[in-house]
C-alpha cells in the first residue's frame, strides 16, 4: 500500500486489484511474486535473446569447446535431463497408439 492509505479508504474493487497485481519492488510483490519478482517481460526477452545469440555464435564456430548454458530463469529448475526420447515403444506400437486415440484403423 501506498504510504498514507488504510484499508478503509479503498473500495472492495481497489482491494483486489492491488492484491493481484503488487507494485513491483513492494514487500506485498516480493512476497507475491516470489523469484520472479526481478524478472519482467523484458528481463525475460533479453535472457532468451542472450541465449539464442550465444547459441548462433557457438554453431558458427563450428561447436568447437561447450555447449552454452542457458541463462537460469527464476522458477525453472534444471536438473540436466532432457525431455523427449523414446519411452520404449515401436515405431508400430506407437502408430497404432495414435490410431486408437484418433477413433480410426493403425496405419499402414
């Protein structure tokens, strides 16, 4: 709240809209918002660009020395695996799978 308000000088519609939306660098938007309280729009678009710019350079150079790491964003842990892959299924298996859920006979 703004040095000076009480509660009782705001309407019910006031009210909720500072509790949704805490004026940054507030103890009431720290405590909201959590680790992602230093992190606006911007921030966020700036760490993505560092991040594919810095992916370009590597690939232009031929991948010579690491991979570059992703600058950490607030709320995201990391633990090093990487999503995707197989869950052991065939190619067939799989097929039949997505022919089953869309309600039609497994492909060819």
């Amino acid at each position: 709240m703004r040095a000076g308000w009480r509660l009782t000088d705001l309407t019910w519609l006031e009210l909720l809209n500072w509790i949704r939306n805490p004026v940054r660098g507030s103890a009431h938007a720290n405590r909201v918002l959590g680790p992602d309280r230093d992190w606006t729009l911007t921030a966020q678009l700036l760490a993505g660009v560092h991040d594919r710019l810095a992916e370009a350079n590597w690939q232009r150079a031929g991948g010579k020395g690491p991979r570059p790491k992703a600058i950490p964003r607030p709320g995201v842990e990391s633990n090093g695996r990487n999503f995707g892959g197989s869950d052991g299924r065939t190619p067939d298996e799989m097929k039949a799978e997505l022919a089953r859920m869309a309600g039609r006979a497994p492909m060819a």
